[in-house]
C-alpha cells in the first residue's frame, strides 16, 4: 500500500516510511532518510526476563551479552564491536520485561556489511563453550555494581511483594549463583532457551539509512529472511500482579542513599489498549499540575513535600502501576497520612470537576503542536524507538502513536480514576528510620510489607476536599499553533549583535530545521560565584532557590512546551530557555522579574538547605566509578569543590549569608548569550538592549571569570585515593594535552577512537575485570584529554593501573598490524563521527553554545580538527604515545578506589601521592583561559 494510507508522520518530517513483513513472519519498518549522516538498525524480540525458566533467573539477559559474541560466520568474539568501532559507530542493547533490543548506528557505506554481521545474532550464533563461563563472569560484574543502587533495591523489593505466580516477581539481573553449574549444561540451556523463543514472528526490525526504500527491502530480505520462524505463540500466565492481601498495604523500605519518599501505587490493567485516548496521560496532566492550588502547591505550603510526579511505574501484558511519587520532608514523613488524604482529595476533585474537554485539549494541542513540529533525532535512536513501537501501536500509528490523543473518553478516563482509591492502593515509603523486619535477596534491601488498618481505608475514602485545593485554570502560554517565519539567515554561523562593555549577544536565525522554536543561552560570569568552597555552596544554594521559588510562577509555561533550566559552572550561572517563540519572551520577562524579587522564605531556606546537603552527601555513597569521575574534575579545575567539602560550608550558612551572596554575585557581572532559533536579528537586538538595561539597575560590567585547569607537565604520575564504602575498586587514568590546539585535539580523540573497542574486548570481555570498562576523550577547560577506567569487583586498583599500562604498552604492536585500508576507515569513522549532522535545533544549539564556551568564535573547530585527523598516519600515533604514556612515570593523574573486598591484596602506593587536595591545587602551575 502506498505509504501515505499506512502511516502518519509529522508534516515537518523529510523521511519515507514503508512497513512490510517478510515470508518469515518478520515485521519490518524501512525509513529512507536521505539526510542522515549515519545508518541504523533495530531488532526487538518480544521475550525478556518474565521468560526466565524460574530455575534459571537472568538468562535472558545472559542470552543478549552472549548473542555478540561470535556466529557461524563471523565466529571472532570481538569482531562485531570492532567492525562498527572502525566505521565510526556504536552499539548496544538492553533486556526488559517483555523485550529484548539490540541495535547500533555505523557509515552509511558500510550498512551492508553491518547487516551481514548483525541479522547472524538471529540466524546463527555461536555460544562457544569457552565463552560461557566469561560471560556469566560479566553479568556477575553488571549485578555486583548495581548492589548499592537503590533503584535496583527498591525493585527487588517490589518483586517479592507480588504475587509469586507472576512474571513480574523474577530476579531479572542474573548473577554468577543463577547461572552457576557445569558449563556444558548451562549452554545446552541456553541454546534451548534460545530456540524456543527466538522466532522471526515475535521480532521487529527497523532499518534506517540514507537510501531508497526499494534498497532497504532488498537489505532486509538478504539478511533477515533465514531468520527461523517457529511460530510461536507468547502465553504469559493469566494470573493478577497482586493477590489481595498485597493490596492495601504498606511496604517500608531502607534506602542506602538519604532519601524521603512516598509511592502511592493503584493497579490498573495493560495501557496499550488505551494509547488513542490516553487517559492515563490526561490524569497526569492535573495530578502533576504545579501551580497555585495544586496538590504540591498545598503540600510544599505545609512544608510535607519538596516534589511529585504522578503517571511513573512499571507496566506489562496484564498490568499498570499507576505511582503518584512524592519527595518528603521530615513533617511529611511525620504526617504521611495527611499528605496520602490530600492526594485521595485531588483524584476526587478530578473525578467530579475535571472531566471537560477543554482541559483534555489543552493536553492534547501541546502533542498535536510536538508532533507537527517533530524534531528529528539521530539515527541510532530513532530505529530502537521504532522497533519497540512496533510492539505496542497500531501500523499507521507506528510515529504518531506517542502522540496520539483522538478526545476525552469520558467513561474510559472515570473506569480508571475509580480504581484510583484506598481499597487498590499499595504505599510505598522510603525512608532511613523506619521499623523493618525483612531482607530482600540478591541486593540485601531492608523492608517491612504491613496491611493498613480498615480505619484508615474507610477514612481515606470518605474525604471532603479542603478548599486549597484547585484544578488548574486555563493556561496561557498554550497557542493554538506557530508557524515558523521563512526569513532566510544572512549569516553561516551565529554573530555579535548586540555588545556593549561587560554583556555580549549571538544570534543566528535558523533557516534549516524548519520550526517555531528557539535555544536562549544567557551565562552570568561573576568572580564571587566559585571562588572558595563557600561560594561555591552559596552559588548551588541560590540556583536551588530560584528554580524552587520560580516553579508555581512558571509552571503553566513549562506544560506549554516552554521549558527553561538554571545551573551553577566554573565561572558563575547560565540560563537555557527552549520553546515555542511565540511566548519565549513572555517567559523570560517573568524569569527575570522572579529572579529577582528573591523573595526567599526561612521555610524554603531550610528545606532546600537540607536537600542540597542530603544530596552531596549522598554522593560518598555513589557507585566508586560515579565517586572518582567527580573527583577528576574537582582535582584538576581550581574552582570546582569535592561535594563534602562543600556541603561542610553549607552547614554553618544562614539566610543572610544568601541574601548577601547575591548581592555580591551580581555586583559585577559579565553576560555572554546566544539565541538561535525562530528569532529575527531586530528581536535580539531589542532583547539585547533590555538585558543591558536590567542588568545596569543592579550591577557594573566586568570581565569574563577565568577557568583554570591545574597543568600536569613535569609532574610524572601523580596519585589520589579516595575512600568508597564499595566492595568493588575503581580506576581513572587522566593523560593531559600540553595544548588547547586542533593538533593535539586530533591526535587526543583518534587515539582514542583507535583504541576504545580494543581496550573494552581485552579487558572487559576477555580478562573480565569488570562491568563498568572503556576509555574516553575527555576535554576540560579547552584542553584535550585521554581517560582509562574501571570499576572491578574482582581486582584492586594496583591490578587495575597493571592491566591498563600493560594494555597501553602492547597497543603499539597493534597499531602497527592494522593495514594501510584499516588505517584509513578508523580515521574516516572518527571524521564521520566529529562531523555528523546535526539532526535538529538543539543539537545545533548545544553546539554552538559549546564553540562560544570554548571561544571558537568563528566555529570552526570541527573543521580544524578533521583537518589535522586527516594528515595523521599510524607512525604518528606510535610516536605520540611512546612520548606521553609508555613509562610508567609520565605525566598523568590516576585517580582511585580500593574495595572492602580486596583489602588483602597488594596497595597501590606512591611517592607522588596527593593528600591535601588544597595544597596541590593552590600551589599547582594551571592553564587559564
């Protein structure tokens, strides 16, 4: 059939679409997009972990880490991942519930070979023997860094609470005990498992590439069509989530984390059913709603909460966690109750005042605009979105299904909101002092599961609404729709518009992307904003406030699709405003009045203190990988604070210290902005002249404030250990480029592009150190840079620093093995990569906010830098790493951690150890710009 009459798609959307199945029973969706820079595939298979045999829990997750590792034709474990490496790509693949998706992106004139490589998962894989146990080894890694992720623990928790007969109650990880045993018998089950429930039938394909569509159908019919089709049938048991007693309880639980926090959870059944109405999406609308009168607005007024999210939770065949989310204070926690009625009132207010169906087209108009004005997303994530729609929607709402909102379905939306109520409510609560009885298996997660009383049911369900409470008036920052102006830009790149002494204004007019919308970045540099860990704290601590007291005045504009973000850096505050422009200026008008009325309560003041502190302390319980990628920053950047430091200042700081913080912040100031967009250059210019004008009322011009990055040259290796309350140890090893050039940038990324998938196969895949394992390029302040790191539970950081010189040593050889052709296509898939298209305005935004942070005022640094990958050839490479990293004394920080489970191995120890973080940084020679 003709396209059209198949599927809808965005009118501001370029690609073509064909859906077909293949004699196999395999669906396909092929998308000809002949603006990509890259190709992409998909595959989801509807079996996940409910599939586990209840013997064998995590197989198959252990089948997706095992399906890369070689087939019939390509038997080398690590060639796939090289191949797509080498071709300037990437892959991955993930295991849910009910779907299994692997997918990658590579250069378009290698999709061919790609797809050769990929559909073998599906036609004949290898599961070699001698793989097996290594593999088992690395899902064991994957669950031993997930211990202390409260996410998972909370999850464990859920899973023991349900009915035991249901899928949903299955360790979904595996670990080194469910995939135990003899390996022979262990791959006899997984070849099993693989046979009974890998069919073309139950898989979706998506194909996206710059070719013509009849090209793709050719591709998928080579490749795809020896997939088998067994025929198979799913047949999830036909059993409810919950058995009745596990309803109207309350289960706590002990997070490791500080953290406060309430789940309200009604059962409901499968949503898929409901996608043309979306009901559930309707409800959430008003439950989320923010404003005055809303459910947080009273409970943030009586101090019981700090945020809410409603319509999150986990869903499958036969059911929906419908959670109302809420983010306790200590009253709160004190006052559950209260804060559980005040919900059970708004869902009353919804049912008896909320059914109009101008409050449902308000919701639905914001997703009509979004889908009219589809931004386009790069290829790799657009396939994978599209092979799990696939599962889910109708053919011809395989694009628009997520957006789909056809009108108030009055008796669907009350069915739903009628099973909103206390005798279908399960609470959740977390909270580190409460009373528990109970561990979880695997992740060891204290929790208590009680019934709650008949009294309080029968109360919650006889509530009169408190007259705080109401639903949200109409919304004024909704348009009925915008139509981007044609208006062509003059100019490539953006320019200077409006400057005067201390402020600076960007501006391009888009001409590309085709939609009403616009980026505004203002960054605030100011010399008090970090210049002590104190300043620091205060800094974080007033961009808190603001976003915290903004948040009731705003919150009508961000539903509307105007969203804006205020965040702390090295050198003051930087504004992002994003949205439709037609009311982008309305929204900033208010942003800048708010901001600075600053009237900050001594309420809010303790609470968002509190939060802050809760939230920097509980980074010493991160994962250790977390923990030392922060403190990488923090060791090299003078004016960025370990959180503990900074949390030690918080302490002891009042409200005066706060007011008086901002009046020194914005005495002198320097603004630097872009705006990139739907905007004309008189409007910018306009705007330009008010932002001057406003910040001539409160400061004085100044220059931008200097980032300084400590200079490791001449120091040889230097070490820092941190502590981490982890089993597993964790690595970083930070080389450092002597420059900010486009020379040093290109030779700092190629070798980083040439080594990253060698290095994660041997070390990773091979000598199974770890889970978390692979290299980065890493700039900071400008200046290139080059990282290694792991986090291992089998190994200590000695090990760890042997493995990675060892790695670094021997990767000469490999250089030099590699033929002229290889060479060559490393270089072309980096220089694909540096210069991929930008598939839409905020990729192009983010960009050229980048380029003007990073004082490439003529924006053409990409350029520059695949001007000098071009020129390098492999002898280059050898060179450049015989001089910066083949002895263990060059210049480089390794920055680490050692396991409670590897105490007893030798220590890593130096001479060169830094122990006063201070000292070094104060005393260190620095890099400045």
């Amino acid at each position: 059939m003709p396209e059209s009459l198949q599927i809808i798609k965005s009118p501001n959307d370029h690609r073509r679409y064909q859906y077909l199945v293949l004699e196999n029973g395999l669906s396909v969706l092929l998308v000809e997009d002949k603006q990509a820079s890259q190709a992409a595939a998909s595959m989801a298979v509807n079996v996940g972990h409910f599939d586990d045999p209840f013997s064998r829990p995590g197989m198959a997750h252990f089948l997706e880490h095992m399906l890369f590792l070689g087939t019939e034709k390509f038997p080398e474990s690590g060639e796939y991942h090289a191949f797509i490496n080498q071709h300037g790509g990437s892959n991955n693949a993930w295991t849910g519930t009910e779907q299994t998706n692997f997918f990658f992106c590579i250069n378009a004139d290698v999709f061919e070979e790609s797809l050769d490589r990929f559909s073998q998962f599906f036609i004949a894989p290898l599961f070699s023997k001698e793989l097996v146990d290594r593999e088992r080894h690395a899902i064991e890694s994957e669950f031993s860094l997930k211990l202390k992720d409260d996410i998972r623990r909370t999850y464990q928790v859920q899973k023991e609470t349900v009915n035991p007969a249901h899928p949903f109650s299955k360790f979904s990880v595996g670990n080194l005990e469910t995939l135990g045993g003899d390996e022979s018998t262990l791959r006899s089950e997984l070849v099993s498992f693989y046979q009974s429930h890998y069919s073309a039938n139950l898989m979706t394909l998506c194909l996206v590439a710059p070719c013509s569509l009849a090209d793709l159908e050719m591709l998928a019919n080579t490749y795809f069509s020896d997939i088998d089709n067994h025929q198979i049938k799913k047949a999830y048991p036909d059993v409810p989530i919950y058995q009745a007693e596990q309803l109207e309880s309350q289960i706590n639980i002990i997070p490791v984390k500080e953290q406060k926090r309430v789940a309200m959870t009604f059962s409901l059944p499968a949503i898929d059913p409901f996608y043309k109405h979306k009901p559930l999406t309707f409800i959430s609308h008003l439950l989320g709603y923010e404003g005055n009168g809303s459910l947080l607005s009273y409970l943030k007024d009586n101090d019981l909460a700090v945020n809410l999210s409603a319509g999150g939770g986990v869903n499958g065949y036969n059911f929906k966690d419908y959670n109302i989310s809420i983010q306790l204070t200590d009253k709160g926690v004190a006052n559950l109750d209260t804060v559980i009625e005040c919900a059970f009132e708004y869902i009353e207010l919804i049912k008896t005042q909320g059914m109009q169906e101008w409050r449902y087209k308000e919701r639905a108009n914001l997703l009509k605009l979004a889908f009219k004005y589809q931004e386009q997303i790069k290829a790799l994530d657009l396939a994978s979105h599209l092979s799990i729609n696939m599962h889910h929607y109708d053919v011809e709402d395989l694009l628009f299904g997520d957006y789909k909102m056809d009108s108030l379905n009055v008796p669907e939306t009350l069915s739903l909101l009628n099973m909103m109520t206390p005798s279908n409510l399960r609470v959740q609560l977390i909270s580190s002092e409460l009373d528990t009885e109970r561990q979880a298996a695997w992740y060891h997660t204290p929790y208590q599961i009680k019934a709650i009383s008949p009294e309080k049911l029968k109360h919650w369900s006889q509530l009169p609404i408190r007259p705080e409470l109401k639903l949200p008036d109409a919304n004024p920052f909704i348009i009925e729709d915008s139509i981007p102006r044609a208006d062509k830009s003059p100019n490539r790149v953006p320019v200077i518009v409006s400057q005067e002494k201390g402020y600076r204004i960007w501006h391009r007019k888009d001409d590309e992307f085709n939609v009403p919308k616009g980026h505004l970045y203002l960054s605030l540099d100011s010399v008090q904003a970090a210049s002590s860990p104190k300043n620091a704290a205060l800094t974080r601590l007033y961009v808190e406030m603001l976003l915290d007291y903004l948040t009731e005045f705003t919150y009508q504009a961000e539903v509307a699709g105007l969203s804006y973000n205020i965040y702390p850096h090295q050198g003051g505050i930087t504004l992002h405003l994003t949205g439709f422009t037609g009311k982008q200026e309305v929204l900033l008008a208010l942003l800048i009045e708010k901001a600075r009325q600053r009237n900050f309560t001594q309420g809010r003041f303790n609470l968002i203190k509190r939060q802050i502190l809760r939230s920097w302390y509980n980074q010493a319980r991160a994962k250790p990988i977390s923990q030392i990628f922060t403190s990488l920053t923090v060791t090299l950047q003078k004016r960025s604070y370990e959180p503990s430091r900074m949390a030690e200042e918080l302490e002891g700081i009042t409200l005066e210290d706060l007011h008086e913080h901002v009046r020194s912040f914005f005495e002198k100031i320097h603004l630097e902005g872009l705006v990139y967009g739907d905007w004309l250059e008189s409007e910018v210019q306009a705007l330009g002249k008010r932002l001057d004008h406003i910040l001539s009322l409160v400061s004085s011009p100044s220059s931008e404030s200097e980032r300084e990055l400590v200079n490791l040259a001449g120091h040889g290796t230097m070490m820092r250990e941190l502590d981490a309350s982890h089993q597993d140890s964790s690595i970083i090893v930070y080389y450092q480029a002597d420059a900010a050039s486009a020379d040093q940038m290109a030779l700092f990324s190629l070798l980083n592009h040439t080594m990253s998938s060698t290095f994660f196969h041997e070390l990773r895949t091979k000598k199974q150190l770890g889970y978390m394992v692979g290299t980065g390029y890493l700039p900071l302040n400008r200046y290139p840079g080059m990282i290694f790191y792991i986090q291992s539970p089998t190994s200590g950081p000695r090990q760890l620093l042997e493995a990675i010189d060892e790695f670094i040593a021997d990767f000469n050889y490999a250089v030099m093995q590699i033929t002229n052709e290889q060479w060559e296509m490393t270089k072309q898939g980096l220089i694909n990569q540096v210069m991929e298209h930008d598939p839409n305005l905020k990729t192009r935004g983010q960009r050229y906010w980048s380029s003007i942070g990073n004082k490439d005022y003529q924006f053409t640094q990409r350029e520059l830098v695949v001007k000098e990958v071009a020129k390098l050839n492999r002898s280059d490479l050898i060179k450049f790493m015989m001089k910066k990293m083949r002895t263990k004394h060059c210049d480089r920080l390794v920055l680490f951690t050692t396991g409670e489970s590897h105490g007893n191995l030798e220590p890593l120890t130096s001479d060169n150890m830094i122990t006063d973080l201070r000292t070094f940084k104060l005393n260190a020679d620095k890099f400045s710009y």
